[in-house]
C-alpha cells in the first residue's frame, strides 16, 4: 500500500491498515468536486474534519444530500460497497478521513484505485 495516494488535484496520505481496514486522510482544494463515483471493493465512512462541502449519496431511488459546515465534531457519512456518491466543496479545502472495510477477498490499497465512474 502507497503512503501518497492522489486523485486530479486531491491528495490522500495512507495512515492505517489492518487485515482489511485502511484509514486515509484526504485534503481537496477549494471549488473542486468529486464526481459521482463509487467503490466496488470497499465500504466506507467518511469522516469531514475541516471544510464546507456538501456529500451525496445515491442508490436507486436512495438519495441523500449533507450539507458540512466549515468544522464538524467528526460527522460522518456512510457510503455501503458499490453506491454511487460525490461531493462538492466551497471556498475552502476539505479535509475527510476515508475509513474502509474492503471485501474480504481484495487486497486493501486506496479509495483513489478503487475508484470507479458513476455511468
């Protein structure tokens, strides 16, 4: 597993991994958005530390918009294995963590390499 992990401009560092959990801190510059994507090999929370953004999630007829304020207490948002989601964010960086759980018969690497394009 990389200890640098990028995504465009975005930028994960890797901080923890066991079996297959990995934890990731992801910093994305201001006005960029995250397009609607998803992960095939993992769930995952994300945790906002720093940040106005607004995260979505979608699945089926599912959908749910967050809105985070500029600091948080740790809010998080739950994205289950395979679910479309994306984010925009404001005027500031975004800081999240990336908590994953990957599917039991993948090796763990980053959120940015399982990372696929909503159709």
């Amino acid at each position: 597993m990389k200890l640098f992990n990028t995504y465009g401009p975005c930028f994960g560092i890797s901080i923890y991994r066991w079996k297959q959990f990995t934890i990731e801190l992801w910093f994305v510059p201001p006005g960029y958005s995250i397009p609607k994507h998803s992960h095939p090999r993992e769930d995952i929370e994300l945790y906002h530390v720093f940040g106005k953004a607004v995260f979505c999630r979608e699945f089926g007829n599912d959908l749910a918009k967050v809105t985070m304020p500029l600091w948080s207490k740790l809010k998080h948002f739950t994205v289950p294995q395979g679910w479309d989601h994306w984010f925009e964010t404001n005027t500031t960086w975004l800081v999240f963590f990336n908590v994953a759980k990957w599917d039991c018969l993948q090796n763990p690497t980053s959120a940015s390499k399982d990372f696929q394009l909503a159709k």
